[in-house]
C-alpha cells in the first residue's frame, strides 16, 4: 500500500444530509400530524373549497395600496432556506424596513379551530423568519399574519416561546418522516373541512375497536 491509500483511508465519508423540509408542511403538522405524513410520506393531496382559495390567495400576492409603507422595499415570492435546519419554501411577502427583513404570511378564511389555526400559522411564519436570519445575517423579530378576508395584518413577536416551538416541529416532523409510517388520526373537530378526509378515513379506527369489543 503506497501512501496515496493512507491518505484516503483516513478521510472518513460525509454522512448525507436530510431533504429540506418545506416550510408549509410544518403548518400542516401543526395542524394534524397525520395529514403532513400523508401530504409528504404517502403524496396524498385533495383540494376543497379552503385549499383552492388559499392557493389562489398565495398564486395572487398583493398589497392593498393602504398597507403599502414609504420606504418599504417589497419582494414577493421570495424563495427560502435554511441549511442549518433543512428547509425550503417561498414566503409570500418579505418587506425590508431600513434593510432588515420583515416577513408577511397571506392567510384566507379557514375552518380550522380558531387557536389551532392561530399556531399553525405561527409556527410557519416564524420558521421563515429563522431562513431569513440565515440567509441575511441579522435578527428578524417580528412579521406579520395577512388576512386576505378582513385586509388586515395582525403583527406576530418572534419570541423565545415561538421559537422554541417552531424549532420543536421541526424536530418532530422530521422524526416523523424518518419513521415512514402514518400517525393515528385526531378523530376529533379537525377532521370535519379536512380535504384529505376521504383519504385519512379517520373514524376507521375506532369502528373497528368497535366492533371487535363486540365479537364474542
């Protein structure tokens, strides 16, 4: 063995990195962990009423000429990553005030629990508010929430909580996907304007217990 293979067997190999997450599946874990496994495991995706608004919403981005700041410089469909934390994903709107980023998420009218929904889109604004911070080099400690709806905006603090949680779905969507199996389903107020209901079938579980407590 001459000292070329010295040199090589002591280069140990690159363990390979994940596949980013997409930063909009970390809302649909939020809201119902088994339909982000069946979205990103199973490629399952029904649209209803809700998600075809929401995607026109998002295909559409505007500002009413009243939420408009002078000075403010706008980027729409600004693409996002984080190779810290593996994840991708577009934001709808990105303003820079003085320079430093301020991201907006564009939401429609949903009918997710109101608090649930609340989180979920939280959670998603303040994992883009991490890419920004990565990508830029400098603290993003607020954005704000769109209603497409009300054309109102509903300011959000990114604060050691949030973070805190947002960095804690990460993890576990990403321990979710490595297990490569479908979690229960909630069974409960969630499932009712779910467009992946008739995928999910979410009330099987439990006809079945009940049915076998009943055999003999």
């Amino acid at each position: 063995m001459d000292d070329s293979d010295d040199v090589f067997s002591d280069i140990t190999p690159t363990p390979p990195q994940p596949d980013p997450l997409p930063l909009s599946a970390l809302a649909q874990y939020t809201y119902c962990p088994r339909r982000a496994a069946l979205i990103l495991l199973e490629g399952e995706w029904e649209d209803n009423e809700f998600t075809l608004r929401g995607t026109r919403a998002h295909e559409n981005v505007d500002i009413p000429e009243g939420l408009l700041r002078e000075g403010v410089r706008v980027e729409r469909g600004l693409p996002l990553w984080s190779e810290r934390l593996g994840l991708t994903g577009r934001a709808d709107v990105v303003e820079f005030v003085e320079g430093r980023p301020y991201p907006v998420e564009y939401k429609v009218g949903q009918r997710w629990p109101r608090e649930l929904a609340r989180k979920a889109a939280e959670v998603q604004l303040c994992a883009q508010a991490l890419c920004l911070e990565e990508m830029f080099g400098q603290s993003v400690m607020e954005g704000a929430l769109f209603s497409k709806a009300s054309l109102r905006r509903r300011e959000v603090k990114f604060t050691p909580e949030l973070r805190a949680a947002t960095l804690a779905t990460i993890s576990a969507l990403r321990k979710l996907l490595q297990q490569e199996r479908l979690p229960p389903p909630a069974a409960d107020e969630r499932c009712k304007h779910c467009s992946l209901l008739a995928v999910c079938m979410p009330q099987v579980p439990q006809a079945l217990r009940a049915w076998q407590s009943l055999k003999p």
